[in-house]
C-alpha cells in the first residue's frame, strides 16, 4: 500500500517556517562571545598581545603625510620608536593595501600575519637616499603606555597619494599626544630644511607632488654682470632683512617680502636668483617653473614650516597675466592665496621672474605685501657688454681690444647671446685643429650676426639687430640688471 505524500503547505505557512529558522540563527549569532564574531587574525593577536587590550575596541586615529615629508615621518617614527621599539612588516599581497589597519587585524576573509618590512629608497638630498619603512608597523611604547603605528608610503595605484599612519593605543588622547609629538620630531629632523629643491608631478597623477633635490649654486658676485648697487639692492632685500630677523621683529616690522625681476629674456634674471641661493646657505629654497607651479601651495606651506625660506617663480607671466574675457586663470589665485596667507613675521621670501611684466596681473605687480621690490633687468650697454665678453671669454687667449671691439658691435645682445658667442670661438678653433686665435671672435659674430642666424638671436634674446655698423650705445644706460 503506497503512502500519501504529505500535502504541500500554504504558501504563507512555508514564509512563517523560514521566518522562524532565520529568527533562530540571529538569536544564536547574537549569543556568541565577541571574540568568536570577530576572530583575530596572526597580525591582530601580536599586536593585541603588544597592547594588551582587546584590539577591535581601541579607537583608530590617521594622518595624511605628504609624499614629500615622508622621509622626514621615517626618520621621526624611528626615533620614537627608539632602540626598544619593534619593526614589523605585514603578509596579504595587494590586498592589505585596500585595508585599513583593524581589518588587517580582524579580518575573517584574509590571512594577515607577520612577515618582511617592505622598504623603498627615498632621496634625502642631491646625492643621497635612505632605506624608508614602505609598509610596515611599529610597536612601541609612547608616553608610558603601548602603541602601535602602521607606516604607509603613498600608493597612487591603489588611491592612495600622500603617505599615511594609522595608530593604534588605548586611547584617542594618547594618540594625539603622539602626533604631536611626531610632528614635532617631523621638523627637528627634516632633511628639506636648508636643502634646495623643486617639486615634481608623481606618474600617475600630475598635480601630486613629490620633492626632488637640487644641487646648491656656486655663482659669486663676480659671475653676475650688474651696474654699480644692483645686485647689492637686490641682495639687500633678500639677504639682510632675514640677517637682522631678530630686530625687525622687535620694531614690529614685518619679514615676508616678494621681489621681482622683470626685463627681456636672457639678460641675468635666473643667474641672479642662482647668486641668491648661493649666498643663502641653511636658507631652504623651492624652485618652481613651468609645470611645477601647480605646487605653489605646497611649496608656501613648507616654506612656512622650514623658515628660513625662499620661494622662486620664475617665468610667473606664463600663469599670472591680465584678466581676459574668461577670466583669470586658477594658477594666479593660487599664487595670490600663497603671497597673502603667510603671516608678516614668517622669515619667507618670494622671487618672481618675468619677461612680460605688462602681462603680469596688476594685483600680484602692484599691491604692498605681494611684491615690495621690483628690479628691471634691461638689455646691457657697451661698458656691461664688454664685461659679459671678458667673463665667458676667461681662459681664452683673446685680446683686450678684440673683446671690446667684439662688444661695441653687438649692441642689443644678452648674457646669453656672449656665452654662446665663446662657445662658437672654441668650436671654430677645435674644427681647424688649432689654438683659438683673436681672428676666431670677430668671425664667430659675423656668423651668429648672420641673417640667417635671425632665429638664433631671438632665442638668445637679442632679437633683431642693426645691419651693417652698429651705432653707438644711446638708450641702454642701466637702470638695474
């Protein structure tokens, strides 16, 4: 005798049933203890062990650090840590950069455990580099209690673009307490501080900045053809107000002051700003140009940090011309905003160079407090030319009186223009398989005078020259160089 089977349930039976079983799971997941929700993994119980509390309970404080402080965080956080304090690096592959620090240590879907720091060099002037902590943790102790502080450099592939630190300690107090401190270490033991350097755009994303040294200039006064007073105005204004800092601040005057050099193109303005930083050193200097203007907020941050400091724009006509019909651009805003958010006592310079100071938007040119000295660097005339020839002439056996008439017929031409003039007598020379000899310079500025040489000039900055006889110098007196 066959069995009936049993009749199916209502539909909202069946929905009641399923209710019930899932009420029952909830109730008992709800009734498990906390550890056995959470499980910790390989990671999660060394540090709990370093911290000796339950890890998923403690609060998480991070800071941002930017790429190009971040040997100064290694440096710092190594020096927290102390000799006693544990370095640790963490296992998991290309996930645990998606992590943030209580999923690597309490995660159930991923096996973080202790493994091998991951380092990576970084530049800590021209020349030198250090072994940073890339990936890793430290455990130490911080204040009298346990803290644990995991160093992230930036990973723009995986969105992160500055560096970071995630710390971890019993409470969030404790945790700002050490940040502080960690700042402060951040500026005791900076490798930018009196370092020259500029900013670059990372691969893949142009407008994140990382720091790269530049070598200090060695341009004496000597090496810089300027008329009587010039260079020592210019030197004056941003030399010696940082010299007597102190007694200025005491009258209540203030420090911040921006200079601009303005005049044709390859007359001295960028061997002048070279002389600068040479006689500036322990003075930390940003050069921006061209792209590297984007980072002028930057730049005006550390500068504030790191003052004494010189902030360098050159070519800032490229950024910073008139308002036209759609408005001005967002990079002289910025530039505004950097020159009027420094206080009056911060010890910070600015030096502008422009070769169309026309276009120059008059709130940067103009108002007090964003430039306090403008110098122009005009073409030379005949007594300055003369110098220019003898300068890059040294060390070749020229004549007095074929340097002087050399420069008495090349009126309108540049620093430049005289450079790459000795440059063609040597090559003249080295062609012929001979010493140079005084015939070589006149020949060499009848060839660079040439009409098919008209581009040439113009990109030394000499532009359209006379032809045949050049008149004596009239309308080149120097105002300044």
């Amino acid at each position: 005798m066959t069995e009936t089977p049993p009749m199916p349930l209502p539909d909202d039976e069946r929905l009641e049933g399923f209710l019930e079983g899932f009420r029952s799971l909830i109730e008992r997941v709800n009734t498990l203890p906390p550890r056995m929700q959470v499980g910790l993994t390989p990671l999660g119980r060394a540090v709990q062990e370093h911290l000796g509390t339950a890890v998923d309970r403690l609060p998480l404080v991070t800071e941002d650090v930017p790429s190009h402080r971040f040997v100064d965080l290694d440096i710092a956080l190594e020096a927290m840590a102390g000799p006693d304090g544990r370095l640790v690096g963490v296992t998991g592959g290309q996930q645990r950069e998606h992590e943030p620090l209580p999923a690597l240590l309490t995660s159930p879907y991923a096996f973080f455990d202790l493994g091998p720091v991951d380092f990576a060099p970084a530049p800590t002037g021209p020349s030198t580099e250090r072994q940073t902590v890339a990936f890793g943790m430290r455990l130490f102790e911080f204040d009298g209690a346990p803290v644990a502080v995991l160093q992230r450099a930036s990973r723009r592939e995986f969105g992160r673009e500055s560096a970071r630190i995630e710390v971890l300690s019993a409470d969030r107090d404790h945790s700002g307490r050490l940040l502080s401190e960690l700042r402060r270490l951040m500026l005791e033991f900076s490798v930018l501080r009196g370092k020259v350097l500029t900013f670059t755009g990372g691969d893949f994303d142009p407008h994140v900045g990382g720091a790269a040294f530049l070598e200090r200039p060695d341009v004496s006064a000597d090496d810089v053809v300027l008329p009587d007073g010039v260079l020592e105005t210019i030197s004056r204004h941003v030399v010696g107000i940082g010299t007597h800092r102190e007694r200025l601040r005491a009258a209540g005057r203030h420090l911040k002051r921006g200079v601009l050099l303005y005049g044709p193109p390859g007359t001295g303005k960028t061997l002048t700003v070279r002389h600068l930083l040479a006689t500036t050193p322990g003075t930390t200097a940003v050069l921006l140009t061209g792209p590297s203007i984007h980072f002028v907020s930057e730049a005006t941050e550390l500068a504030r940090a790191m003052q004494p400091a010189l902030v360098v724009l050159e070519d800032i006509d490229l950024i910073a011309h008139e308002r036209g019909r759609f408005g001005p651009q967002p990079l002289l805003f910025a530039v505004l905003d950097a020159l009027d958010g420094l206080t009056g006592d911060a010890d910070v310079t600015f030096v502008m160079t422009t070769n169309r100071v026309e276009l120059l938007e008059r709130a940067l040119a103009e108002r007090p407090g964003r430039v306090d000295l403008a110098v122009e660097i005009p073409l030379p005339d005949a007594v300055a030319r003369a110098r220019l020839f003898r300068l890059y002439a040294e060390g070749l056996p020229l004549g007095e009186a074929t340097i002087e008439a050399a420069a008495h017929r090349s009126t309108g031409v540049t620093a430049s223009f005289a450079k790459e003039l000795m440059r063609r007598v040597v090559l003249r020379a080295a062609e012929a398989g001979r010493e140079v000899r005084d015939a070589d310079l006149p020949a060499a500025l009848d060839e660079l005078l040439s009409a098919r040489e008209a581009l040439t000039r113009s990109l030394l900055g000499a532009g359209d020259l006379p032809a045949g006889p050049p008149p004596e110098d009239a309308g080149f007196g120097w105002t300044s160089y």
